[in-house]
C-alpha cells in the first residue's frame, strides 16, 4: 500500500491557521485516514524558522495550505488541496477533488500540471505588475503628475461641452434664421 502525504502550512501568529488547524484539519485526519488503498500521513508544519526551507521549497505565501503529495511510477506529485480557512464542507470537497486528481493517469496529470502552471504564471505577472504599479504611484511627482492630468482632463471636457452648446445655439440662430426668411407677412 503507497503513502499519500498531506502537510499543512501554518502560523500560529495567523487566525486563520489556529481556526482551521482547530476545526477542519482535525476532521480531515479523523475521516480520510485511507483513500481508494493508499494511506494518507498527516503532517502540519508551522512556519518558523527551521522550516523556512520546506516553506520555500512549497511556495507557500499564505496560511494554511494544505498540500498532497505522492510518489507516482512517472514522478512524485505535489498538488495543492486546500487553502485558507473554509468552512469543512468545503474543504472536504476540495481535499476529495485533490485526492482524485493525484491519483490519476498520467495523461490527466499533465493537462491538469499544465493548466495549474499556466495560472501560476499568470498570477506570478499580476503580482509583478501589481508591485511596479504600487511603486510607481508611492512616487509624489507621480501623484501630482496624475492630479494635474486629472484637472487637465477635467477642464477639456468643460471646454468641449461649452463648445458643443455654443454650436448647438448657433445651429438654433441659423435654424431660427432660415425659418424667419420663409414667413413674408
């Protein structure tokens, strides 16, 4: 019979961690003790630091998660079951679906591996963006840069409806005008 590892990532600083480690946690290792023959070991592994290393080696920037592993005839698999503080239902329904998920033939592993680092990817940009953008805006000149652009923008678009209405009651005049010449009394 293989071994499935599940660990969860926490901090004893972090409410969400001590919530979940107190309610969920505890009701996943009473119920899932085995899955369709494998045995899954429990491990919780709190971030201090002599456990920076896993912490990096999981890429864990948030408390808890909760990652399975599991050594496969083509790899070992690491997938992410559960993260944050849900309520147990679904985080039950999340650990199911990852349990599933790692267990499943190799094709199905791919496409699912891809399509997980594809999003990685993208939120890893997100973030860089995020972090220019955050940079960017803490800059002062930058802000009244974007203030004295606001008030510019602000003062074309009164001078474009002032505009407007004066050609609207210019075209009024002409309309007015051209009616005027067509009554003779």
């Amino acid at each position: 019979m293989t071994t499935i590892q599940c660990k969860t990532f926490y901090s004893m600083k972090c409410g969400h961690s001590r919530r979940y480690l107190d309610t969920s946690w505890k009701k996943l290792q009473k119920e899932y003790t085995e899955y369709e023959g494998h045995t899954i070991e429990f491990q919780g592994i709190e971030n201090i630091p002599e456990n920076s290393d896993i912490f990096k080696l999981y890429g864990i920037n948030s408390y808890p998660k909760t990652f399975l592993s599991y050594e496969h005839a083509d790899g070992t698999r690491r997938l992410e079951a559960v993260s944050g503080n849900a309520p147990y239902e679904k985080c039950q329904t999340m650990f199911t679906e990852a349990l599933a998920k790692i267990l499943t033939e190799k094709e199905e592993w791919d496409k699912h591996f891809e399509k997980v680092t594809l999003a990685k990817k993208a939120e890893m940009e997100e973030r860089r963006l995020m972090g220019y953008a955050r940079a960017f805006l803490k800059k002062p000149d930058v802000m009244e840069q974007l203030k004295a652009f606001a008030d510019y923008e602000e003062k074309i678009k009164k001078e474009r409806f002032f505009a407007k209405k004066a050609l609207e009651e210019e075209a009024k005049k002409k309309e007015a005008a051209k009616s005027d010449e067509g009554c003779t009394e």
